[in-house]
C-alpha cells in the first residue's frame, strides 16, 4: 500500500497591538466630540418616533431632519469663522 505524504504550510499572522491609555482616551473625545447633543438626540428621536407612528410620512422626517441637520452645521461653521 502506498504512503502519502502531506506538507502542511502555516502562516505567522502578527496580531495588532493593544491599545495603550492615551489612544483610548483620544479616540473616545473624538467619538464623543463626533456624537449629537442630547437635544440634538431628543429631537431626531421625536422625529423618528412621528414617522414610526405615521404621524408624519417618512419622506416629511427625512427632509426635516436632513434639512435641520445642514442649518445646524452651517450655523456650527459660521461660529468658527468668527
């Protein structure tokens, strides 16, 4: 009977390292500095909440709150070229 011969290749995969404090800290300021106010939070969720209950048809909710979305980041803007 003959014998097979099997070659087995491996890979040596390097793993990322572990993040260390201050890249912790840094990336959850930026999350948090990315993240809306809790106004912001409570006026997207009311309208979403208006269009989930067909309060308001979603096409009206997405024009409000894209619409509302681009005043504030104008108005966010014009604050830093002051």
């Amino acid at each position: 009977m003959p014998y097979v011969t099997a070659q087995l290749h491996t890979t040596n995969i390097p793993l990322p390292g572990i993040p260390g404090r201050n890249e912790v800290a840094s990336t959850v300021t930026a999350v948090r500095g990315a993240l809306p106010s809790r106004d912001q939070l409570l006026f997207y969720g009311g309208l979403t909440a208006a269009a989930a209950l067909s309060v308001i048809e979603w096409p009206v909710a997405a024009a409000i709150g894209i619409g509302a979305a681009v005043v504030q980041r104008n108005a966010h803007q014009g604050d830093e070229s002051d």
